[in-house]
C-alpha cells in the first residue's frame, strides 16, 4: 500500500461554500472509485484542521465529505478535533474502518500576559501535557482501525527545546498507551 499526500483544504474554499467542497470530495473520491486505488495501491488521506467543522446549511464540511466520498480516508489529528470542540470519540467512530494514520498532539490552555492585556489562548503541546484524554483516544483509535500513530508538534520550529518537547510525547506514551 502507497500512501498520498495532496494538500488541498476543502474547507477553506469559497468562503466555506459548499459548491468547492463538492468539487473536491467529488473529484478525489470519482478518481479512487474509478481504480485509480485499486490498480496502484494507493490509499488518499485527508488531514483535516478546524475549519472542516464550520457548518455549513446545517452540516460541516467534515461530514459532507464522510458522506459524499466514501473512499477518502482520513488522518485525524487530535489538537484539531479538540481546537475544534468536537466530540474525539464520536468522530472516530463516524470514520471507523478509514483511518490508518493519525496525529497526536496536545491541545493546552496557555494565560499571556502581553501589552497590558490579559488572555487565555489555546497552544500546541507535548502528548499528555494538556486536556485530551489520550487513552481513550488511542483505545478508540485502535478499535477503528488506526495503525500508525504519529506524534506531531506543529510549532517544532519555534520551540526552545524541540527535541525535548517529542521526548515529553514520547515517554507519556510509553508509560500511559
């Protein structure tokens, strides 16, 4: 099995209108049911963010596309579920059977202080160092059908200690799923 990686952002299109998302779920799917999957093995996964979960005349794009384009499978990311407010564990069960990969990362509330103002703002962070409960995630992961989980710090880059941030990740797993 081939894995393919297309960035495109379905819901971002046409100021959310469904008309793109249309196009884009109807496009990938039609070339997946046509063989295209079949006859080279490939498997397309979408990476959703928040903004899949924008509703639209009554539903999100996110379950326009589970219901519109049954052979797009999905790379869950668990930060953006819970930026979200989704329910985790109801989404995986609406994509049981067509998630392989997933990321996991954190989703934590940091307070600034900055220029006299005061916020809470949510952040990127370490597995286990935020609000996800990460093992009924992963035992719900596992049970539709996730086999590569991968641990992902979107602002890696910006970090001080970036290593150090995917060894906190990695050593909760370790003790914890």
């Amino acid at each position: 099995v081939y894995y393919l990686r297309v960035v495109s952002n379905a819901g971002y299109l046409d100021d959310f209108g469904r008309s793109n998302t249309k196009i884009f779920s109807g496009s990938w799917n039609n070339m997946f049911k046509s063989g295209f999957k079949e006859q080279n093995g490939f498997k397309f996964f979408y990476h959703h963010h928040h903004f899949e979960f924008f509703k639209h005349a009554g539903q999100t794009v996110f379950d326009y596309i589970i219901e519109n384009a049954p052979y797009i499978n999905y790379t869950l990311d668990t930060y953006w579920l819970q930026y979200a407010g989704v329910d985790i564990l109801a989404t995986l069960d609406k994509v049981k059977g067509r998630i392989a990969c997933t990321h996991l990362k954190d989703y934590a509330i940091e307070y600034v202080e900055k220029d006299d103002k005061k916020e809470f703002k949510p952040v990127f962070a370490p597995v286990g160092n935020g609000n996800v409960d990460f093992v009924a995630v992963v035992q719900k992961m596992r049970e539709c059908g996730a086999e590569y989980y991968f641990v992902e710090q979107d602002n890696a880059a910006k970090l001080e200690d970036s290593l150090g941030e995917v060894e906190q990740s990695v050593r909760y797993i370790k003790n914890h799923l």
